[in-house]
C-alpha cells in the first residue's frame, strides 16, 4: 500500500552546511529558526493555542539524503565510527523513510510581510530549507522519561571534550549578534564524535559566511571567517 505526505512548512536559519549542525536538537540553544508554513498550510486558527506550548517535536525529512539507499546496520559517529548497530538503534540520517525528530523551543509566533504567520523556535539541528511534515506539542509528563537508558552511553564521547573557544581578531568579521551564537556552536564541537586530529582544520557555512576552525585538546581556535 502507498502512502503520501507532503511538507507542512520548511525550516529558515543559519545552518547551510551539514557539517555545523548540531548534533541533536537543544544543543544550541542560542539558535534560533523560522519554520515557515507552505501554501495552503498558512492557517492562523491551525495555531490556534499554540503558545500555551514552550516546547514542540518536529517531524521532518533529511532531505538531503532522499534517493540514497539505506542500510539496515549503520556506524554511529558516538561508536567511533567502527562499530555497527541496527538503523532503528540509532539516529541515523540514512534510515528507510529518512525521517527526523527533534525537540525544539517556541518562542512564539509572528507576523511575516512573505509568509504570514512563522513561528520562531530555538535549538533546532535542521539545516536551512529542510522540510517539515508535522509539528506537536512536546507534553512534559508524557514525554520526559528522566531514567531513560541511553543505548549509546558506553563509548568514551567526553574524553576529547570542548571547554574553551579561542575566537581571535577573526571573530570581528561577522556581525556581533551572530557572535555568541557561533561560540557556542564552537563549543559543542561540530566534528564528528570519533574525530581527533590536531593539524587539521574544518569548516563550515553559517549565515552566509564560511567558519574555519581546528581544535588542540580542550580548545577551539577560529581560524578564519571568509
């Protein structure tokens, strides 16, 4: 039997590379994002009570991984990368239907002179344009599961942890409102879990400019904003 679903709304921020994105939502906290609602989803009453809510799970697509095939084992970046374990284990971006879930904050809704009706959220790991099928209420006393196991908690992801972001004479290059925002992306470390190479330098895009880095120990350098 087929089934079809298409976008409710998409997502508009900074994030225009994979590379930078958090690596779950809430993370970064600091970062904000418009989820703007397609044609004929631009329903004010559909929001209708929707600020009684501080928080809400988006259901959304990596849909920069659609047409690609998908395995039934993966390698979890937090396993080192070595590792396999079973998609429905993880979270994986390669998954059947490449659906994501992620939690985010609401601020609240305002008016757009485009698009009507936005909501701005915080904490969101979508990358820029990504499209959202649904939006929920996060409900606190059926949602939050404070003993939950964590399946992944054995692998060492802390020995490498980031403390300390040295930002430089670089960092007045981008607008001062986005500064505290990329500091704290700096701080969750953008690179991959199993990652731990001193020499090299990563980058990634954000809000239009591109970000170079490299990380010593406990510490992010900015290197360069182009």
């Amino acid at each position: 039997m087929q089934y079809t679903i298409e976008a409710v709304a998409h997502i508009e921020n900074g994030y225009t590379d994979k590379f930078g994105i958090p690596k779950q939502s809430g993370m970064v906290s600091a970062a904000e994002s418009l989820i703007v609602f397609e044609q004929g989803y631009r329903s004010q009453e559909a929001l209708r009570g929707i600020e009684g809510w501080s928080h809400l799970w988006l259901i959304w697509q990596f849909s920069e991984n659609t047409g690609k095939s998908w395995s039934p084992t993966v390698r979890p970046p937090r396993l080192g990368g070595n590792k396999r374990v079973g998609v429905f284990a993880t979270r994986s971006p390669y998954r059947p239907n490449f659906l994501g879930l992620s939690c985010v904050r609401l601020i609240g809704a305002e008016q757009h002179p485009s698009y009507g009706t936005v909501l701005r959220v915080a904490g969101a790991d979508l990358m820029n344009g990504t499209p959202i099928f649904d939006i929920k209420p996060y409900v606190a006393f059926a949602d939050s599961v404070p003993d939950a196991a964590d399946g992944l908690a054995r692998f060492e992801e802390d020995k490498h942890a980031i403390t300390r972001v040295e930002l430089g004479s670089e960092i007045e290059k981008l607008p001062a409102d986005k500064r505290p925002l990329l500091r704290q992306i700096l701080l969750n470390d953008p690179r991959p879990a199993y990652h731990d190479d001193p020499g090299r330098e990563y980058g990634f895009g954000f809000h239009g400019y591109e970000i170079k880095f490299r990380v010593e120990g406990d510490t992010v350098y900015l290197t360069k904003i182009i």
